[in-house]
C-alpha cells in the first residue's frame, strides 16, 4: 500500500527533483503513445524531431524563442493574479485588445518615422488589456461576478472584435478587401535581436519583468499582500490589506501584461493585424505559470518548454504527418506530471504492509 | 472491583514521535475517570485507540476482562463505547430527532423515537425539545443533544472529550449532575479535560499523561489543582499576580457602537460602550457565538466604524485599517489562528510580516529586510518559549498551542500601549497558558491596557479587574466583583441566551 504523509518543511530536493521525475514520466508516456500511433517509422527519430531538432537547429531554436516571449510576459502576469487567488482566465483576450490598441496606435502614426512611436504603441498595447481586464475586476468588486466566467467571455466578445476592426476601420485600404491591416511601417516594428530571425526584442523585455517580478514576489510587501489574500483572506484584512486592490493589481498587472505580449506578436512576427492574430498563448501561458509554480523566474524555463512543444510539434506534423494534437497531448502530460508530483514536495510517500 | 475497560502498555508512534509509549490505565465500571494532559501528551491518540479509530503498535486492551481490539469506531460502539466530541457533528437544518436517528445504524428518519428521546431527556434531565431545529439550539443545547444520542445506544463506556469549554457556569453543573447519575446507573465515563477544578469536582479517579508517558494514576481529590497541574506540565507553575496596578488616564473608549452583521447568521452589536484606562486588565466574558467575533472585527479594523465610536489616545480610529492602527501601538491577537492570525501555508518569517508597524525595520518603502524580520521571529520564538526546528517552518505545522505562543509573542514583543486578545489560551497547555497570562500582566504592570475576550470564564476571573460580559451582541455595564460576583456573571451570561 501506498500512503502520503505531510512534511512539517517543504523538501529541497523535491523543489529540484520533481520536475525531473515528471519530465521523465511525460517522456516515458510519450514513448509508449508513439508506440501504439507510429506504424513503420522508428519512434527514436520522432523523438528527436520533438524534442531534440528544436534546440539543435539555429533556426528552429530562433523560433522557438519567438514563441516562448508571449508565453513568458503573459505567464508572469497571470501567475501574480493565480497567486492572489485572483483567476484571470481570459488573458488570450486582453492580448487581442492590446494588440488591437497598440495596433490602431502604429496605423494611426502610419510611415510616420520616430523612436518615440514603439514605446506608444507598447502603452497603448498595455492600456488596452488592463481596460479589458478591469471589466473583469469591476464586475467582481462591486457584483461579486466570478473574474473567471467575465475574462473568459470577454476573450470570445474580443476576438471577434479584432474581426470587426479588421473589416471595418482598420483594413488595409489597398488590400483588396481582405481583413488584414496594412503592414506596420519600421518605427512602428520591434527591432531584430538575432539577424536573421524573427526573434525580437521581446525576449528581453520578458527577462527584465521576470526579475522586476521575482524582486516584488520575494523582496517587496506588494508579493506578500498577493500570497497572504490568495491563500488566507481574512488574514490578510487582519494584516490591513485592502482586498478591493489586491483584486485591481491583480487584473491590471496580467492585463497589462498580455496586452504587451499581443502587441509585441502584431509588430513583431506578424507585422501587422490580422485574424489569425490569436494563437491561444494567452490560455497556453495558463500552463506555463503553473509548470512553473507560479515562480517568475522559473516562468522563463517552462516557457521555454511549452515553446519547444509548439515548435517540436509542428516539425512532427510536417515530417512524419503526424496530427496536431500531439503537441496538446504533450502539453497536458507536461502539467498532469508536473501538477503531479509537486504532491512529493508536500508530502513523503510511505510505503507499508497491509495489517491483517 | 470489576474493570469496564483495562488498557495495558499501549504504545503508539508517528514516525520518531511516541504519541503513546507504555500507558496503562484502567476504568472501573459506574465511574468517572479523568483524563488529564497539555496539548501533545497523547490523550487524542489514546482515545482514538479505545474507539477504534487508530491501532496501537502495542500492548493490549480488555473490555470487561475479554481481549478488545477494535478495528474501527464502529466496531467500538457495538461494544458500547460512544463519544461525544468537542467539536459537534449535528447537521443545523436538521431536528433534534433527526439528527438523532442518523447517528443509528439501520433506523430509517421515518421512525419514530420522540419517546425514546425524552425518556433520557427526563431521566438524565438533559432538557430537549426532540422537534426543535439543531440551528437554533445553544451550543449547551446541542451538546446536549449529542449526549442523548450516545445514550440511546446504551453505551457501557462514554467518552467526553472537553465538554465544558464551550458552556456556561449554569450548564456546566447541569452537565455534572448528568454525568453523576449517568456513572449512579452504571455507565463509565472518561473524562478529558484541562480543567482541574472540575475534574477534582466529579472525577473519582484520574489518570496523566505527558508527552506520551503515564504520569500517574491517582485520586484527584487528595492533590491541590496546582499539584495536578504540575503534574501535568512537569514544572512549577508561577503564581500569577500583578505587581504594580497602577491605572491611569483614559486610553482607549468604544462609544454606542452598534452594527448590524452582513452574516445571516451573524450577531447584531448593540449600544456597546466600555472604556478602559492605561495599566487595566479589561474582560469581556460570554459564550461563543454572542457577538465576539463581529465585535473583534471592529476593533482589529477589519470592518470600519462610524466617526466618534472608537477613540484611542485622543484619536478617532474609526476609519482606520488595523495597519494604521498598529502604528499608534495598537495590536491585536485574533481567537482563529489558521487562516486569520497566521497563514497557514506561510513560514513564521512570513507571518511575522502580518502585524507590523512601518517603524520597525522590517520593511522599508514596502522592501522587505528578511535578516530583520527573521531576528524578530527568532526572538519571539525564543521569549515565548515556541517549540519549532527554526523560524523557517510552515506555521501550519506547528501545534495549536505553539502558534498561539507565537502570535501572542509577535503582538507583544511590539510593546503595545492596548492589546486586544481573543481567546488568549484557548487550546493552549497549562504551562503555556500560564507564560501568555504572566506575559499579559507584565505588559499591563509596564502601563499598558489589555483587553480580554474570552469564554474562558477562570481565565477572565484570574486576570482582570474589569469584566463585562457580551451577550446577544450587548455588553453589560462592568461586574462588581466584591458585590454581585460570579452568579451576576452567570446571569448575564445566560441572560440574552436562547432557551
């Protein structure tokens, strides 16, 4: 038999080892998948085009970086929230708003020259998703509205949204009617940090708010007041925590944050508003946070391999044929393990003999 | 004489710890045996070896000289063990009788047992109306109510675990001449408390333990409650007395507060008025559930009150969060330790962040200076006695009584002009309630005021000078000890109750 007994103190080595233990299980279990679905092709090389061609080809290592910055700047915006208590579910949405913001703002200044023109794109990117958040956190202040059911609609209202603005107000005037925006002119795009790759100044954006993160989480009283609201209320009004602020912060921040990332998607690799501007990071980021147990830094990593699950994913589906859903099948095994065996930081497995 | 229940040489382990190692007792048939004990010596484990509900690793048990060896508490009541617990399980949108059949095995809530039940009820004068909705019974009502349920299955051993910390003066002995005619007809009873009195009161024999190990077995009444109690926590117990009562100036003043509670359960304050000076010990008595906690919820500041209601120092804090307060040396010690003084997921580092004034150090601008605050953790720890492998340690895996060390040490180690404390010792060992009682009282010696909330009416008697009682949401002008004493207390306290 098999029982779990609490630790008085979280295990060091678990911290490390858990991680570890689930990404081997997730690749054992991807192994034995890949043995029931692979007829004549040899499941070592599979293997290797998902897991190892990614970081091993320059080009394709490039692209996965491109995917991890969105994961990276939404995941830590949300994990604030997450740790809060406070579930904003829709951050796909505030990416679209942001972009659409940011967007309007880089069409409005069109072949306008000027480096003062990202940073403003980049403000209104941030402004259009706290917007879009902070109807999230009004109806939950003064209606006791659930954030996640209001965040999660609000994703459908904004996609269709940026569809609207795309047929409508912010269509390419010479683009034949198609629902795309004009192509962002230079000041309006992120500059190149690896030439020849898309991979923009977005990564570094994203390591500077992962320190500036862990700097609030660890060192400052703003991580405090989010930790103690989320995992004790009344203890927090017991400390004199205003919990209607810890609800705005909380929806500002990973508003603000997924707009940034929208943004950065549109006048980065995209170039220009389009409809296939969403790609489910804002829900993906969900997974990030959590691999990465909310913590900022640890947010860079697990973007990281969420990255790698895209970009491995697709090289699978375009060289053996293999369905798309792989790389989700992937992703849920990644948060199932992991999710898993954090259980062994909290808690020691014992192993015992039945009695009689 | 015949033993109901023999226990020899039980022994019981968690990991390295010995919850119970090589106690022996036994409970004679038609008596009531007390057990005595702190926090940790191993009375729950016991118990729930005896009901069935863990095993012993060793030693050997006999129910009426036959091997016993129960492997669940279901298998314990068919043997005729019941027990009543200290925290009640009745269902509150459900009848006394229905509640009642349910804890019966095979009986469907068809049935009818109205008479069964007030046969006990007249019998054993446990007063209960069978029809009656549990949510609207006091809590004496549904203790009750839970007794009745053990007696309906003719129990030969019942176990009560703390019963009378939750009562008042009235229903306490009330609760004694049940259990006393109870024990007359036959049945044995084993008694779990820290209440020395009363375990010298009604109990014929006693049995201590004290971190796992048999103390003695003796006659409770051949020994004074301070031998019992040194006994108990193996130390000398200091005698508690103040040694500068010099009271002065008006410091804090609660004016007409009245509050009606956004809780639909909840207790409407009414017209609450009570000042207090600086070096007095102020009381506040009651049973549970009369308005302490929506009373505590206003002066912490966790809810504001309208201007001119709560004045402290000359100020209006009305409108202020408890952090504002702490800075004018205001500090508070809630009854509830898990989830509202203390975080339970957080390390003692963390929670010691909880209650702090700006000036300290611990943080400045907002940015957290760990080394500072760990020092102050670290000194609390150690002044308080706090029993943890280091200030790192969840505070969720320190023990009730540990933790309250801890979070009355952090509000005191502040030096506060006024205190307010819920609760102070509740949960807490002798030895322990006895340093948090000395540590009060100092303070108040300094010149500082105190105030006490508590349903621990001894505790209240033994501290303060000025003692109010709360009921249905109003408090009673203070108590002339030299002339009404305790049944003006008693009076009050029932007063305003439900019967």
């Amino acid at each position: 038999m098999i029982k779990l007994i609490p630790r008085a103190e979280n295990s060091k080595a678990m911290i490390i080892l858990s991680p570890i233990i689930a990404l081997t299980l997730t690749a054992l279990s991807a192994f034995v998948i890949f043995l029931f679905i692979l007829d004549d092709i040899a499941v070592s090389s599979v293997f290797f085009t998902l897991f190892a061609e990614p970081l091993l080809d320059s080009y394709y290592f490039s692209e996965l970086l491109v995917k991890a910055a969105p994961l990276m700047i939404i995941g830590l915006g949300l994990s604030i929230g997450f740790r809060a208590g406070i579930w904003n579910i829709g951050a796909e949405g505030q990416y679209v708003m942001g972009a659409v913001a940011g967007g309007a703002v880089g069409l409005y200044f069109y072949n306008v020259e000027g480096f003062w023109l990202l940073p403003l794109m980049a403000i209104a990117g941030i402004i259009g998703g706290m917007l879009y958040a902070s109807i999230a956190a009004y109806l939950r202040i003064k209606y006791q509205v659930n954030e996640i059911l209001v965040t999660l609609m609000l994703t459908y209202v904004a996609v269709l949204f940026l569809q609207a603005m795309l047929q409508g107000p912010l269509r390419n005037p010479s683009g034949f009617n198609f629902p795309e925006s004009r192509m962002f002119h230079d000041s309006a795009m992120l500059p190149i940090i690896w030439e020849g790759t898309r991979l923009h100044i977005g990564l570094i954006v994203a390591i500077l708010l992962s320190i500036l993160a862990w700097f609030g989480i660890k060192k400052h009283m703003f991580g405090m007041q989010i930790k103690i609201t989320g995992s004790a209320p009344r203890a927090a009004k017991f400390a004199g925590f205003d919990d209607n602020k810890t609800v705005w912060y909380s929806l500002l921040i990973s508003g603000g944050l997924a707009g940034l990332a929208g943004l950065f998607e549109a006048s980065g690799p995209a170039g220009q508003l389009t409809p296939g501007l969403p790609q489910f990071y804002g829900f993906t980021a969900i997974i990030v946070a959590f691999l990465a147990r909310l913590h900022p830094v640890g947010i860079l990593f697990s973007a990281l391999l969420i990255a790698l699950s895209y970009v491995g994913g697709e090289n699978v589906q375009i060289d053996y044929n293999l369905p798309s859903s792989i790389t989700q099948i992937f992703q849920g095994m990644l948060l199932f393990y992991f999710l898993a065996c954090d259980i062994l930081i909290k808690y020691k497995v014992v192993l015992f003999k039945k009695n009689n | 004489m015949k033993y109901q229940l023999e226990i020899s040489n039980i022994t019981k382990s968690y990991g390295d710890l010995k919850a119970n190692d090589d106690v022996s007792l036994s409970i004679k048939g038609s008596s009531i045996h007390a057990l005595l004990g702190e926090n940790g010596a191993g009375k729950s484990t016991l118990v729930k070896i005896i009901y069935g509900s863990l095993m012993p690793d060793g030693g050997l048990m006999k129910w009426a000289g036959e091997k016993y060896s129960p492997k669940s508490p279901f298998e314990a009541r068919e043997n005729g063990i019941a027990m009543v617990f200290q925290h009640f399980s009745l269902f509150e949108s459900l009848t006394v009788e229905e509640n009642i059949i349910l804890g019966l095995n095979g009986v469907g809530l068809n049935e009818n047992f109205t008479e069964e039940i007030l046969k006990y009820s007249k019998q054993y004068g446990l007063d209960v109306n069978p029809q009656q909705v549990v949510g609207d019974l006091s809590v004496g009502e549904r203790q009750r109510v839970e007794i009745i349920r053990c007696l309906i299955q003719n129990p030969k051993l019942l176990i009560m675990d703390e019963p009378t910390s939750v009562l008042t003066p009235q229903e306490v002995s009330d609760l004694f001449v049940t259990l006393k005619k109870l024990a007359d007809d036959g049945c044995a009873i084993l008694y779990i408390s820290h209440k020395l009195e009363e375990v010298r009161e009604i109990c014929s024999e006693a049995t201590i333990l004290r971190g796992g190990k048999l103390v003695q077995s003796c006659i409770p009444q051949e020994h004074s409650q301070k031998e019992l109690a040194e006994m108990m926590i193996g130390k000398k117990l200091t005698e508690l007395a103040r040694s500068n009562i010099s009271v002065g100036s008006d410091i804090f003043s609660i004016k007409n507060l009245s509050r009606k509670s956004d809780d639909m359960y909840g207790v409407h304050l009414h017209d609450i008025s009570l000042t207090m000076r600086k070096g007095s010990i102020v009381g506040i008595a009651g049973v549970a559930g009369n308005g302490q906690d929506e009373l505590m919820e206003l002066l912490i500041g966790e809810k504001s009150s309208s201007s001119g209601v709560l004045n402290f120092n000359g100020k209006d804090i009305g409108s202020m969060n408890s952090h504002e307060r702490r800075q004018l040396s205001m500090f508070f010690v809630p009854e509830e330790r898990l989830g509202h003084g203390a975080v339970p997921d957080m390390t003692l580092d963390e929670n010691m962040l909880l209650s702090r004034p700006d000036s300290d150090g611990m943080t400045s601008n907002g940015v957290i200076d760990w080394k500072t605050v760990t020092s102050f953790s670290e000194q609390v720890i150690s002044d308080f006695d706090v029993q943890t492998p280091s200030s790192r340690m969840l505070a969720k895996s320190l023990s009730g009584g540990n933790l309250q060390k801890f979070m009355v040490g952090r509000e005191l180690i502040r030096k506060p002009e006024l205190i307010i404390v819920a609760q102070p010792t509740w949960g807490v060992d002798a030895g322990s309630a006895n340093n948090i009682h000395q540590s009060l009282i100092s303070l108040a010696d300094q010149g500082s005021a105190v105030l006490i909330i508590s349903q621990d009416l001894d505790e209240i008697l033994s501290l303060c000078e000025q003692i109010h009682v709360l009921s249905e949401g109003r408090l009673s002008d203070a108590v002339d000890m030299n002339k009404d004493g305790l049944e003006k207390i008693s009076q009050l306290m029932v007063g305003g109750q439900k019967s």
